[in-house]
C-alpha cells in the first residue's frame, strides 16, 4: 500500500491538525497496523479498495487479540477513519470505508467485591473491641453485608425502621422510594445487643439508630473511614468502600442461587440490567475458581 498517503496524511496531521507529536505518531502506528493487516488479507489489496467490510474484519482481528480494550479499538479506528477522511479530501479514495462503522462498546469494569471467606474472619475474628465503638462497627460491616444497603440508606435509618417480630428493616432508597428487607438471627442479636449498648452509652441522643461517639448521628465519612480500615485488615483489592459491601452481598447471594428478580427487589434496583452485573462478577469467580482446582485449567 502506498507510502506517500501515509507520509503526506501525518504532515497533513502536523500542519493542517496541529495534532500533538504523540497523537501523530499514534494515529502513524495504527495505520501502519492496519496496512499489515490488509495486505496479510489480501497482497494486491490498495487504499482505494479497502471497504467496510475490511475495517470491522480488522476490528475483530484487533479484539481477538484479546488484551486489547474496547476503547484501544475505538482510538485505532478513529484513526482510520481520519485518514480515510483525509484521502477523501485530496481525491486519493472515493469513500471513507470507516465512516459508517460502529466500534464496539466499552464494557463496564466488573464490581468489587471480598470472598466469603474473608467477610467470615473479619465478622468472626477478634477485630472489633467490646465496647460500644467496637460494637457499632461491626454491627455496620454486618449489616451492609446481611442487607445490600446503600451508605445513604444505612445513615437514614430510624429505630423505627426495625421490626424485630417480622425481622425486616424498612429502608428509603434512591427517589424516596421504600422498600422492606428481611434480615436472620445473627442480624437480629447483632441490633439488639448493639441497642443495649448504645441506651446505656447515651442519656440524650438522637433518633438515628447509629451513633456517633457524641449521640449524634454518625456521619457519611466516619463510616466510609471505618468500613475501609476494617475491610483493608482482610483484602487486598483496592476500592474498600461500603458500595463494596453492597456488591459482596449481591455476589454472595447469587453464588449461593438466589434468583436474579429477588436480589433485585433487595438492592432496590429500577432495572434487572443493573442486577445483571453480578452474573458476570459470580462467571469471573467461577472461572477462577476453575483454573486454581481444574488440573488442566
């Protein structure tokens, strides 16, 4: 394939563009990729006779490669497309055989979330005091992990809320909508010990159900510092937030056969789609899973 349109396009880049140095060489490496790839395809094959049907072929080489990310290939075939824009432009192509092609989509970073056995030895070991401090942050932890709730939900709860009879907490999420979660033993004793504690701790207090160390109601930063400190005692991965609990409750669920519906209904989700994330977080684990006990995996 002709050097002289792709020497004249990156000049063109330069001095017509004013592209960056390292957009230029970038956009030069992507189409010299491309030219390999068509003239592998096809030895007689010239800029003028390359069609969509070559690009998106292209495209899936680039993808089967598989450590290239969606967005790499979306910048790649930019960059085709820009130089088939400018051949157009100086009569070198009759058409931008890119023009119309759609890239593949950016997939959405699979959530985090801690292993079962890692919330059993932070739940079970010795990382909490006895006090009411000590108390209060695993009853956080506990919760965030027995129910799915959001951070904003957990804060806005009331003594109210709590029904120990029918052992369901009723909870306010995103657009003021409510909606009621059942919780088991260990939730329950865990509230109502913490509940003793707490009325003995404080004469006056607000009506929050947890409390900070003044009687107030604890705070949004308080909670995300203490969930982070506790969870960075049992893991290693890098986001040690309460949205991980969040997610470590739905994987838990799933893995353990919860249907879909269900665990949407207790995370409060609009669309079973956003639920549908923790299908492929459980098929990664799985797979990994399977390479760690397969012989052969």
């Amino acid at each position: 394939m002709e050097q002289t349109c792709y020497d004249s396009f990156l000049e063109y880049l330069k001095s017509e563009r004013n592209y960056s140095a390292r957009t230029v060489e970038s956009y030069g490496t992507d189409i010299k990729e491309f030219a390999a790839f068509c003239e592998e395809l096809n030895e007689s094959i010239t800029w003028q006779t390359v069609d969509a049907d070559v690009v998106r072929a292209w495209i899936v080489h680039c993808l089967d490669k598989g450590k290239m990310k969606a967005s790499s290939v979306n910048r790649k075939l930019s960059a085709v497309r820009t130089f088939y824009h400018y051949l157009v432009l100086m009569g070198l192509a009759e058409k931008n055989p890119a023009r119309n092609i759609t890239g593949p989509k950016r997939g959405k970073p699979l959530p985090s979330f801690l292993k079962e056995v890692e919330m059993d030895e932070l739940l079970d070991g010795n990382h909490f005091t006895a006090d009411y401090a000590g108390q209060r942050d695993r009853l956080i932890i506990l919760m965030f992990y027995d129910t799915g709730m959001r951070i904003a939900e957990l804060l806005g709860l009331k003594d109210r809320d709590i029904d120990f009879g029918a052992k369901s907490i009723k909870v306010t999420g995103k657009r003021n909508k409510q909606r009621i979660i059942p919780f088991g033993e260990d939730l329950c004793e865990a509230m109502q010990a913490y509940m003793s504690l707490r009325d003995q701790e404080f004469a006056q207090r607000d009506d929050s159900f947890f409390l900070g160390n003044q009687g107030k109601a604890v705070s949004r930063s308080k909670v995300e510092r203490l969930v982070k400190s506790y969870l960075t005692e049992v893991t290693s991965i890098s986001k040690r937030s309460p949205h991980v609990l969040r997610h470590t409750f739905a994987t838990t669920m799933l893995n353990h056969k919860a249907d879909l519906v269900a665990i949407q209904n207790l995370l409060g989700h609009a669309s079973l789609r956003t639920t549908e994330v923790y299908t492929h977080t459980s098929f990664e684990e799985l797979k990994n899973v399977y390479k760690d006990a397969h012989p052969r995996g």
